[in-house]
C-alpha cells in the first residue's frame, strides 16, 4: 500500500484519509473508463446514434462515477 508520495523532491507520509482519496481517485478513473470502452466502441457508438447520444452517455457516464474532491496540500 502507498504510504510515501514525493512532490516536488520532497517525501511527506501520507495519512490514511489521503490513502484513501488516493485509492477513490483511481477507483473513479477506472470505472469510467470500463464503461467509456475503447476508442473503436466509442466511434462505433458515435456513427451509429450520433454526437449529442454519445456526449449524454459521457454525462450520465461521469455523474455515476463523480471525479473526487483531489487532494490540495500534501
């Protein structure tokens, strides 16, 4: 499990809160795109209902799996 991050040259431990917004971030990034699919499926989607369809199940998409508040300071 991560428990040293470096920024900026600099080794600061992380608190089990940041660990887990961390591991939230990476969570909410994956499942989005699962469910985007890949490129080819995308186009597939897009010749097949339209830009506005897609750009809605991008919406729907995202509200789902909301991007987190990141961490500000550590």
């Amino acid at each position: 499990m991560l428990k040293y991050i470096n920024i900026d040259n600099e080794i600061k431990k992380l608190t089990d809160e940041e660990i887990k917004k961390l591991e939230t971030e990476k969570d909410y990034k994956q499942l989005r795109k699962m469910e985007y699919g890949t490129l080819s499926q995308q186009i597939e989607f897009i010749t097949e209902n339209g830009v506005e369809a897609w750009q809605q199940k991008v919406r729907d998409i995202k509200a789902k799996h909301p991007k987190p508040k990141t961490l500000t300071a550590i």
